[in-house]
C-alpha cells in the first residue's frame, strides 16, 4: 500500500531507503536549488537513485553558460554515488532531452534510459517515465512551452526577491507559482487531465503505477487502481519519492524538513546560550 509518510529528520545518520526518485532539478539555472540538493543528498542515502528527467536545464544553457561550483558539485556527488555502490538510472526529460540520443549506454556508470519499469519490494511494477511525452504543449506547440517555461522563471525571479522579505520578517517560504497551479483553473485543469493522461498510460501498459515529473507538482494517489506518483521539483518545492524497503512509498518535501532542522538547531543553540549563562552566574 503505497502512502504520504510524515516525519522529522534529525538522525545523525543517512536515511537509507531501497529506491529514491527526483526530478526537474534544473541545473544550469538561477533558480535551481543546487545546495538543497545536495543536503538531501547528505542525508539520504538509497541503493538505487532514478533521475526521472529534466536534471540539466539544456534549454536555458543555450541561451547563456549558468554553471556555479554547486551544480558542478551535484555532478560529481551522483558519479560518487555510483562508485560508491548504489546504482543510478537517468531517465531525460524535455529540458535536458539531448540525452536521449544516448539512450542504453553509459556515463561514469550512470544508465541512460527512455523509461524503465521498477518493480517495488512488494511486488508491484511501476513505469518509469519524464511525462513530457504526454504533455500536448510540448509535443504540438514547442513555441508555447518555450514561452510558458520563460514565464515560470520569472516567477521564480519574483518569488525569489519575494521570500527574501518574508525571511527578514520570519516568515515561512511561500511559492506564487505553487499557488497559482492549485488556484488558477486552467493550470488545475492541467493537471488534472495529465495526471489521468499518465494513469491511463499506466493502466494501457498493464503496470500497478506511474513514477514521472515534468508538472513540478508533486504527489502520490489512487487513480481508478492506478499508483500515480509525480516527483516534484528541486527548483521550488524540493521533493523527491522514496520507496522504502517494505516497499512503501514516500513524499519527502525536503525544503519543510530542512527548515523545521534549521529552526531546531536553532532552538537547542539558544538553549545552550541559556544553559551557559545560568551556569556563569
């Protein structure tokens, strides 16, 4: 039975999982979130990582070189990861769909794939897949998305310049572009029609369930016996699908966890100062 697990994160350790899945990382852009990234990374570990597409933005690096130590950084913790061990697939989406002349080799171990099809540790197979194959836009209109996806980066700007002003008041993070996917009817008609689009794919193929991205909205729920799991986004949310060893699948937002981690250090810090003062007097 798969499920949303809640839960803190404060073990020293990694947490192990059997699988974990991210998507739409963006490498390559100003609105990658490289360094969250990397602290999933820090504290997660899986025996086998599916890059489920659009993990380098190609789009926006031909139109002028974006490449900071971390992203760089990035590439190098997945080449690790695969020395270390655990085996990593990249499935590439429409950004970074370059890739996809090189499907079936390679590249410092990291398995170049159209799809895969992941069977769970109870026994349920799912489809692996970006899922902009499904998206009309981006199959009939290439224009448009072009234009759309030059929109949701200015949002990105905006939200950017937005949270900045709310950290200074001690306000949580809060996203436009997320709201405006759950408020706006078109984008929650969107939605709807590829979630039931990739279901019905699913259902087609004669598999238990779905793993994409691509929509940046992530979730995991029932649709009429089908498992549909949407990874997300390391972009905004910054999320990513884990399965567990029993075979359980979990929504990690991993921006609410590290936040909830930075303001528990910071209430044990002040605790400390406490302590010590109490302790000097």
């Amino acid at each position: 039975m798969s499920a949303i697990l809640n839960r803190t994160d404060e073990e020293a350790e990694p947490k192990r999982y059997r699988t974990l899945f991210i998507s739409d990382v963006h490498l390559g852009t100003r609105g990658c979130q490289a360094d969250l990234l990397l602290d999933f990374f820090k504290h997660n570990e899986s025996e086998e990582l599916i890059l489920v597409g659009d993990i380098i933005d190609g789009w926006r690096l031909k139109g002028g070189w974006y490449w900071p130590q971390a992203h760089n950084d990035v590439m190098q913790k997945l080449l690790r990861k695969v020395r270390k061990g655990t085996r990593v697939v990249f499935v590439p989406g429409n950004h970074d769909e370059f890739a996809r002349d090189f499907v079936g080799l390679e590249f410092g171990g990291v398995e170049v794939e159209d799809h895969i099809l992941h069977k769970t540790a109870d026994g349920k197979t799912f489809l692996v897949v970006h899922g902009d194959q499904f998206d009309v836009v981006v199959r009939h209109a290439r224009w448009l998305a072009h234009l759309g996806d030059w929109a949701y980066d200015f949002a990105i700007w905006v939200n950017c310049w937005f949270n900045r002003a709310r950290r200074k008041f001690g306000l949580p993070y809060w996203s436009f572009s997320q709201w405006a996917k759950l408020k706006v009817k078109d984008a929650v008609n969107f939605i709807g029609a590829f979630e039931e689009t990739l279901a019905a794919e699913a259902r087609k193929r004669g598999v238990d369930g779905i793993v994409c991205g691509h929509i940046h909205h992530a979730v995991i729920r029932e649709i009429d016996g089908i498992t549909y799991v949407n990874t997300g986004d390391f972009v905004e949310s910054c999320t990513a699908i884990a399965e567990h060893f029993d075979g359980t699948l979990e929504l990690i937002q991993w921006k609410s966890l590290e936040s909830e981690r930075g303001e528990t250090a910071a209430r044990t810090g002040a605790a400390l100062l406490t302590a010590q003062r109490v302790a000097a007097e």
